[in-house]
C-alpha cells in the first residue's frame, strides 16, 4: 500500500517536472520562431536548402556551445580556423551568412529549440510554415495531388453539365418543332440575362472597392516626397479609365437588353458617321496626351533632380538578397570591380579606391527623414527590380548596368506605424523580378529615423575599413 502510494507520487512528480520541462521548451520554441522568421528566414528553410543549408537536425549534427559562436560571428568562427566551420563555407561556396552579435545566448538557444522543434515535426507539419518549394516535400506532393484530383473533378462535372444542358435544349427544340411554337424565346432568355450580368458585374465591382481599397498601399499616403504626385497621376487615371468603362459597359449589355431580335424588326445598315467616328478618336487622343505628357515631366523631375545634397548609397541586388552601402562620410561610394567579388567582399568593392574605405555596408537600409538620398542600383548575378512600394519607386536592377533613383522619405517609421495603428509595420524594399527559385525571399527592411535616430545607427555601424591601418585592413578585406 505505502510503495503503491509512493509509486503513485513518484509518477504525479515525474509528470510534473515532465509537463513543466515541456511548457519551457515549448515556450522558447515559441520565442524562437519568432526571432527565427524575422532573422533567418531570408537564407534558411528547415527542410530545404536555399542560400545555407537545410537546418533540419542541425542540433545533432553540431554541439550547442559551436551552434551559437556560429550564429554570433560564422566568419570569426571560420577564421579562426575551426575545422567543422571552414568545411561548411567550402561547401556553401564560400557564400557569407550575416552575424547576429545583436541576438544574446538565450535568444539563440531558443531559436535552437524551433529549430529543434520544426525537426522533429514530420515534414508534413512544417513545411506550411516554412513554403519551401512545392517539388521536395511529402505535404506539397499530396496537396498537388488533391489539387489536380480536384480539377480533374471540375473538368468531369463540367463536360457532364454542359452534356446535360445541351440535350435538355435539344429535347424542347423537339418539343416546340412539335407545338410549332418554341418553349423557350431564347433571345428573351438571353437579353435578361445580359442585363443580370451587367448590374451583378457593376455591384460585385462596386463592393469590390467599397471593400477592399482600405488595404492597399494608397490609403495611407505616400511616403516620400514624389509621391503624392504619383498617386495623384494614378487617381486621375484611374478615375477617367472608371468612367469609360461604367459608360462602355452599361451601354453594351443595354443595347443587347433593348435591342433583341423579336423576329419582325430588321437591323440598319449603318456604315459609318464621320462626325462619331471623330469625337471618339480624337477625344481619347487628347486625354491620353495630357495623361502621357503630365506622367514624362513628372517622371523628368524625379529623375533629374541631381541634388548636391543626397545622400548616396548603393543597393546591390543578388540571389537572393539586398546590401545597402551607405558613402560613407566623404558621401563617395567606393568604386567596385568584379575581380575582387567574393570571400570576404562579397560586393567586389574596389579595395584600391581610397573612396571605399568609410563605406559602411548594411543589411538594412535606413533613411534619414526629409533627407534627399541617391539609391544607385547594382545587380551582382541576374536581372533584378528594386521596389519600395511606400515610397512609389521602383527601378530595374540590372548586371552591368548601373540605374539609379533619387528621392526623399518624409514620414519615419514610427508616425507610419502610429498612422496605419500597427506597431508592427515596418518599410520594405522588395525585388519586383521573378529571378529565380527563392525570389520571394529577397527582402530587405526598411527604416525611415529622424536625424538622431539615423546618426545613431549610422554610428554603430562598422565602416569597411579602418583608417588608422589601411593597408592592412584593405588586405584583409582581400
Ligand atoms: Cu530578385
């Protein structure tokens, strides 16, 4: 009795601490996702490969105490000559990860513990949080599987109904041969039809604005400068294209409504009107020239605006992924060339110009509020497109062709924030060209800071290389 009660309170305990242990883990893991999708996702999936490797099992496959040195600083690790650490970037092609000295030991563990987590969830369960690429996985296997299944579906039911409508139609075809009068006035059946389509269309178009324009990026204002004359030019188009078409489309299925053949009346022969034929050639020539000539000055004065006074920074584009390099205090962007492209200058920055040696080179790009910047574009591989869509710029980031776009933020992120009520929005700079597998990855944060925010972290950024021992820092960066 005494060693069955013992028993029974040896198992409570044994429950206890279990459930306990379980709430911490499941806790960080929670944590850990977190600081996971805002940090890692960019170059990393659980069960795939995309810029690093897959980190399915990467805590068995490495020690907890390396995992961590790893995540702070990959590149000291590798440096310092740590054998595991310098396989794995020979293996990666020498591609570089970022260093996250910013995240502490306990947030890396917890990010350990997802990862951990996420591995030992069947593939099944993790791959919707992930989105690796459909091809590799049981899920996305078994979801195309349904998914054409259930097209194969549509398709049938389809060709049954049409089957079916068609001899219905034909049977009182028969039936009204017989009567000598048709059962159905078809041309009566259709006209209501058009008119149906037409106010359902017209309602469902209505609701569809009513209800949905409150999400788009226009309802917030623009960001920048330029861009109330940019949303200005796309309201205005935007309007006179609505009521073409309101006027178009009503008229369409009205005179189908109206003008149904009863069988007696008879069509006119009405060849042409020169008097139409010109209101409506010329008219449209007209607006589309104001509309095409306001959109070339504006577009002018956006892009030929050189300001002394902008701040320049590059953004180089790659697969798949963003840098900012800001000038730097001289405010001269270091020249870049090819031949230097790699291991530890990943942007072929020009270690020979004496211009590159204060450039500073981000993952993140902050803008100073009000303050005119000089975005020069650079693509390292393929095609690439470079859209801040709250800043209405967008601009073609092409290899060996450099672009550029000016411009000057004027809401910081935190009245942005305050604006939308969402404290968690921040800006963004998206790549806007299908240019490869892991497009949809390459994202880089925007932050618009007032001065001293700006000047603040500008300062805590690391310039490229160290005055005080040039030469060797510039060899270094080789
Ligand atoms: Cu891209």
């Amino acid at each position: 009795m005494k060693i069955l009660n013992l028993l029974s309170k040896f198992t409570l305990l044994v429950a206890l601490v279990f459930n306990f242990h379980l709430d911490l883990s499941a806790q960080s893991a929670e944590e850990g996702k977190a600081l996971y999708n805002a940090n890692c996702t960019a170059c990393h999936a659980i069960n795939d490969k995309v810029v690093g490797p897959a980190l399915k099992d990467v805590h068995k496959r490495r020690e907890e105490a390396w995992l961590i040195k790893w995540i702070k600083n990959s590149q000291a690790l590798v440096k310092s000559g740590d054998p595991q650490a310098v396989q794995l970037y020979k293996e990666n092609n020498e591609a570089l990860m970022t260093s996250f000295e910013n995240l502490s030991e306990t947030e890396i563990k917890s990010i350990i513990a997802y990862i951990k987590t996420e591995s030992e969830t069947p593939a099944t369960a993790t791959t919707a949080s992930v989105g690796v690429t459909p091809s590799s996985n049981d899920k996305a296997d078994s979801n195309s599987d349904w998914s054409s299944a259930i097209n194969w579906l549509i398709f049938i039911i389809s060709i049954i109904l049409i089957l079916i409508i068609s001899t219905i139609s034909r049977i009182l075809g028969r039936i009204g041969d017989i009567q000598g009068k048709p059962v159905v006035n078809w041309n009566k059946t259709n006209s209501i039809l058009l008119l149906a389509f037409l106010i359902v269309g017209l309602a469902a178009a209505t609701w569809e604005f009513w209800a949905h324009s409150k999400h788009t990026i226009f309802s917030y204002g623009p960001a920048s400068e330029h861009g109330g004359e940019y949303d200005s030019m796309f309201m205005v188009t935007l309007v006179l294209t609505g009521i073409v078409f309101v006027i178009t489309q009503v008229l369409l299925f009205w005179y189908g409504f109206k003008y149904k053949s009863d069988g007696k009346r008879k069509a006119l022969y009405y060849p042409d009107n020169h008097k139409i034929e010109l209101l409506w050639t010329v008219i449209p020539a007209i607006v589309l020239t104001v509309l095409v000539i306001r959109g070339l000055m504006t577009w002018n004065a956006m892009m030929y605006n050189k300001n002394e006074k902008a701040r320049n920074i590059e953004i180089y584009a790659y697969q798949f992924g963003w840098n900012a390099r800001y000038a730097g205090t001289d405010n001269k962007l270091g020249a870049h060339n090819f031949r230097e492209q790699g291991k530890m200058n990943a942007l072929g920055v020009d270690t020979n110009d004496v211009n590159a040696y204060d450039d500073v080179v981000t993952n993140e790009l902050h803008l100073e509020v009000n303050q005119p910047v000089d975005l020069a574009f650079r693509a390292k591989d393929v095609i690439h497109s470079a859209l801040l869509p709250h800043f209405r710029v967008q601009m073609n980031v092409v290899p060996g062709l450099p672009t550029k776009f000016a411009f000057t933020p004027t809401v910081t992120t935190a009245e942005m924030r305050l604006k939308m009520n969402k404290p968690s929005f921040d800006y963004i700079l998206l790549c806007n060209k299908i240019c490869g597998g892991a497009h949809y990855r390459m994202k880089m944060k925007v932050v618009v800071d007032t001065k001293e925010e700006y000047q603040k972290w500008m300062a805590s950024q690391k310039v490229l290389v160290n005055k005080n021992a040039a030469n060797s820092a510039a060899v270094a960066l080789k």
